[in-house]
C-alpha cells in the first residue's frame, strides 16, 4: 500500500491503529488530514473491513477521497455492504495466498465510470483502443496521448479467476467455518492469547486469522512461539511487521513511539493457518497445541 503511495509521486502519511481490528482508528486518521491531503486509504487486515461509516464521513467533511485497500476483504460487508458501495475505489488482489485467485493480478471496483475508464486506459498503455475493441470494430486505429502502464490482467490470468468465482461461496462458508472452530476451541485460552475481534455489522472475509499473544502472561515471545509451532508441523506467520521496522521505510521518519498500537501489535500477532482445504481436525490439532505451548509457558 505504501508502495503506490510512493511510486505516484505522493507522500504517505500515517495513523494508528485500532487495537482490536488492527485496522486504522478513525479518530488517528482525522487527526492527520491537513489540506495537503487528498485521500483516506485504509487496509482491510485479515479480512476485517475497517470502520467505514465514520471513515466515509471524515473523508466528506474535509473534501477527500476514500479509497480502500480490499485485498483481504473480498467477501466481507460492512453494515451490509460491499466495501466497493461504500469507498470512491476499492483494490483488490487476486494473488496465490488471495480468497479468489487468478495466480496473480487485482482489479479496481468503483461506482464512477469516469474513474473506472481512466484506469481502464491507463492499464494498456493508455491506448485509445486495444486490441479486443480493434477487432470488434474492424477498425486497426489506435493513439496514445499520456504516459500508460502495463497492467492489465491477462486472459489466462482472468478466466482461472472465473473458475474459481465458481467456489467462491462455498469457499468462504469453509473458511467461516473454520473460524468459528477455531473461535471455540481458543475460547479457554483467554489469559494467553486474544482471538480475532469481529465488529458489529460486519461480515468477516476470514482472509486471515489472526491472535495476538498476551506476553505478559508469557515467559517466550512470538518469536520463540512461532518456533514452537513449527517443531509441531504447524506453520505460522506475522501480518504484519509495522512499517516503521522495515529498513526501505526507516527513511520516512516514522518510529515506534508514534503509533504505540501498531507497536504493540506488531510484536505480538500470529496469524495460524487459514485455507479452505484445512480439515476441522487440523484445526484441533493446531489448537490443542497452541494450548500446550502457552500453558507451559506461562507465567
């Protein structure tokens, strides 16, 4: 996300987090818009869509554009909604690890042609005809008057994403599935570890799941924990480390101090397997250990 940011031209500008969404608190975000500012773009984390409603109403009030990073939350609703009906533009990623897959790729939603025509254009060079309407029209004239991208999705790329829009639903419902396994079978383990938080009115995607460890109440770290799960065959990951730990980004002058919940959460989230193929059982597995490791460990 801070990669598009930069590679336009513009200037990232950054607020905390909400601790128990781990997505972007509103207040943090309206405390930063100055008149310099040209757009809110909050990142859906694991699937959870972010506060949208009182998001929308910052980025009316002061005149800017609302654009969501969907990635993780093809899927998910807010208040009912799609992110796409609620945001300017919403982004989405079609990547391996992705809910839907097209093996790599994205796409923009928006409810502004005008919007959705100029990346349109833009995405193939910027020609003013390519080679699918060329032919439709019989017509093999073309120009080019601004500077374009290619990156555009490709029919190989699109049609393995139509096949897998075909189990897309039954997909999702495995993965609400799985969560709620894991959700009951973690409910016990309360003093170690806390459970992805899902808001009212809000529709979970399940891209990811997500706990945060209670290191007080712990004598390892994440670290050492995620180490733990993996002499079980159990692999882990982190989404994600903050920003401001990255070397590339040190250079923005951001720090720790600065946003003390993204700090937080970035030393102690774990994200557990989460696919639709993963069988209850595997889930069990994967919770009984969790419980033997943090009761072991703790103090």
């Amino acid at each position: 996300t801070v990669e598009a940011i930069l590679h336009s031209g513009a200037t990232p500008v950054f607020a905390d987090i909400d601790p128990a969404t781990l997505n972007i608190d509103p207040d943090e975000a309206s405390l930063m818009i100055t008149d310099r500012s040209v757009c809110i773009l909050p990142v859906d984390i694991a699937g959870h869509p972010a506060e949208y409603n009182r998001l929308r109403r910052i980025s009316r009030e002061r005149g800017i554009s609302l654009i969501a990073d969907a990635s993780h939350s093809f899927g998910a609703t807010y208040g009912g909604k799609s992110v796409a009906r609620i945001a300017d533009a919403a982004v989405l990623s079609f990547h391996a690890t992705k809910n839907l897959t097209c093996g790599e790729g994205g796409m923009v939603l928006s409810r502004s042609r005008p919007l959705i025509d100029r990346i349109r254009l833009l995405s193939l060079h910027a020609m003013s005809a390519g080679a699918y309407e060329r032919r439709a029209k019989k017509k093999w004239l073309y120009d080019v008057d601004e500077l374009g991208f290619k990156a555009n999705l490709s029919d190989v790329h699109a049609s393995i994403g139509l096949g897998q829009l075909a189990v897309f639903e039954k997909n999702q419902a495995r993965r609400a599935a799985i969560a709620e396994r894991y959700l009951t079978n973690l409910s016990s383990l309360a003093e170690y570890i806390d459970p992805p938080h899902v808001a009212k009115g809000v529709k979970h995607a399940w891209h990811l799941f997500i706990i945060r460890l209670h290191l007080s109440h712990l004598r390892i770290d994440r670290d050492k924990f995620i180490r733990l799960m993996a002499q079980r065959d159990i692999e882990c990951g982190v989404h994600f480390r903050p920003i401001f730990e990255l070397s590339f980004y040190r250079q923005l002058g951001v720090s720790a101090q600065h946003f003390p919940n993204a700090a937080y959460a970035g030393r102690r989230v774990v994200s557990l397997p989460m696919y639709p193929e993963l069988k209850l059982h595997q889930v069990d597995y994967v919770c009984e250990q969790i419980a033997a490791i943090v009761r072991r460990h703790g103090r």
